[in-house]
C-alpha cells in the first residue's frame, strides 16, 4: 500500500540523505516542490489581475453581468455555468480521494472505477471552458454600445428579437434586388454584426451585405431591453440605466449610425465588449492556464489508468502513483476555487 511504500523504502534511492524527510517518498517529495512552485506562479498572475484591477480608472466588468448564459437556453443565468464547472471539479476531486482509498485497500476494481469517473469529470470539464471561451469571444447578441454622448454602455434583456431576412434594395456581385436572404442563405446574426461593428449599416435598418448588397433588415423586436452605462460620458455617468423604449431608441440609433465600432461584439487581445482589453487579457491567460494544466492532469490521468488496468501497480503492491497523480488533480481543483472566487465573484 502506498503508506508502507513510504515507510519501506531502500535507503539507496533516497535523495542523498539517509532517509526522506517527513518519511515520503521522493516522488510525492519532487511533486509536493512542483505543487508548491506552481501554487506561487498562480499566485503572481492573481495579484498581477488583483492590482490591474485596482489601478483601473472606470469600472471593472461585473461576473454576473458577464458570463450569464447556459448552453442551449436563452435567458440571464448569472454565473449558473461557472458553478456548475466548480462543483464539476470538486465532485472530480471526491472522486480521486475514492480513487487513492481503493489503492490503500489494494482494491483494483476501485481504483480504476473512480479513475475513470475523475477522467471524465476533467473532460467535461475542459469541454465547458472550451464553450465558455467561444461565447465570451464572440459575445452576447447586442454586444457594447457608445452613446451619442459618447458614455459605453452594456446592453441587456429578457430576449434578442430574432433576425428574420434580409431583403436586397440594391444589388452586389452576388444577390438580386428584391431577393431575401435567410439563414439557409447566409448566417444572418454574423452578418448583421459584422456589418454594424464595420459601420456597414445606414438609417431605415438598412445594411452593406459582404458583396457589396444594400438589404433592409427584418427584425422581430426585444423583449425587455435596458442598458447599464460602463464608462461615463457628456450625459449618462456611470452605473446609470437606461430603459424601455429610450433604450430601444439610444441602441439602434448607434446600431444604424453608419460609424465603425459603435458597437462592440465579443472579446478578444485588441477589443473587449466587457470592459477594458486587459480584462479579456487576464481572463483567457489565467483561465487559459489553468484549463492547460487540467489537461495535463487528464493525461496523466489516464496514462495511470491504463497502468491500473495492465495491473502494474498491484504488482508491485502499491498505488502511489495513483496517490501522486491525485496530489496534482487536488492542487488543479483548489487552484480553480481561488480563479472563480477572484476572478468572477470579487
């Protein structure tokens, strides 16, 4: 078992001294200094966003005002997803204590039962921070807007009325006047952003499609639209709302302006419908990081497993790599508690 391990071990293989310190082995030794190593370098980029944060003149984007949506679903779910993906890995890490408990048995079956439930946790996991990534890069559907006061705002409601056709008023190298274009021609939501981030857009709820089209959009409308003012201008200050059919007004007339980047969709290293660019900097290397490392940890994972299934570890009587790579697996899920505390509810 992997206590005995520890207590058993040939005084050969210790690390120059007569005996390991704390009577552990010098694997768990070499992976307690990595965990410690990293636990600092986790540390620094906290603090780093901690103090970027800080420095700040406006204000800082709000976790529940930012990531508040479900896969499959409409709607405003704050933070709903980001928990989920928490009690994922913490469930995940119950999951590896049962593991390394079957091991201190000697319990193959066990081992390899709860392994395989950590593996697969860790894969959902990483497959929701993938979706969570592709939404916040491209964006809600109404993106940031600027005033005519020039204050930013973030735009919300109960629902996006959906983008029924385009109907050409002037022909391009591809449509006809009078065609109307559907989402089996064309994806109309991407086109419709693109054009009005480009400042492709003119009054009447008029576009410039990409070959060069004029087309009249149709539109069913939102659903309880107010907007919440981010950075303050000549008129608005800041955390001012705006709603009902002012809002509706001050969005569309900044939507069909004609000007670029009135409105704002997504984020990326260059531009953040959210707030400040270095927000979406620190959101995709913190968050970017640790997802790394749960992939490593999924790999590691299953290059024990398959150990476990050939029975190597039984062989040899104990399974203290499965405890090893639980050290790494409870490091990855304790470091995530601090990123969603830190990064999304503070």
């Amino acid at each position: 078992m992997a206590g005995h391990a520890s207590e058993h071990i040939d005084t050969k293989t210790l690390w120059g001294g007569k005996e390991s310190p704390f009577r552990v082995s010098y694997g768990k030794l070499m992976m307690w200094f990595f965990l410690v190593s990293d636990a600092l370098t986790f540390g620094g980029f906290l603090v780093a966003y901690g103090f970027s944060r800080h420095a700040y003149g406006g204000e800082w984007p709000i976790g529940e005002e930012t990531f508040h949506s479900l896969p499959f679903l409409e709607g405003n779910y704050p933070l709903m997803y980001v928990a989920f993906m928490t009690f994922l890995l913490i469930v995940s890490s119950v999951t590896m204590v049962l593991s390394v408990e079957a091991g201190h048995r000697m319990d193959k079956k066990g081992v390899i039962k709860w392994l395989v439930a950590t593996i697969i946790g860790g894969l959902i996991f990483v497959g929701s921070q993938a979706w969570e990534w592709s939404h916040f890069i491209h964006g809600s559907k109404f993106g940031k807007v600027e005033l005519a006061d020039g204050s930013k705002a973030i735009v919300h409601a109960k629902e996006f009325g959906e983008i029924q056709n385009f109907t050409v008023q002037t022909a391009g190298h591809h449509y006809k006047v009078g065609q109307v274009l559907t989402n089996k021609d064309m994806d109309l939501m991407h086109e419709f952003q693109h054009a009005v981030e480009a400042g492709h857009t003119m009054g009447d709820k008029m576009i410039k499609l990409h070959d060069g089209s004029i087309a009249k959009v149709s539109k069913k409308d939102d659903v309880g639209m107010y907007l919440v003012v981010k950075e303050a201008g000549s008129k608005y200050q800041l955390r001012d709302k705006i709603e009902g059919v002012d809002a509706s007004k001050q969005y569309y007339d900044a939507v069909y302006s004609g000007e670029s980047q009135r409105i704002i969709y997504g984020a990326n290293m260059h531009r953040n419908e959210y707030g400040p660019k270095q927000y979406a900097n620190y959101f995709f290397f913190i968050t970017g990081f640790h997802g790394f490392h749960v992939s490593i940890g999924i790999i590691i994972n299953i290059i024990v497993l398959i150990g476990c299934i050939k029975g190597t570890y039984h062989a040899r009587g104990h399974y203290e790599m499965v405890e090893k790579a639980g050290l790494y697996w409870h490091f990855v899920d304790l470091v995530w508690v601090f990123v969603f505390t830190f990064f999304y509810l503070v």
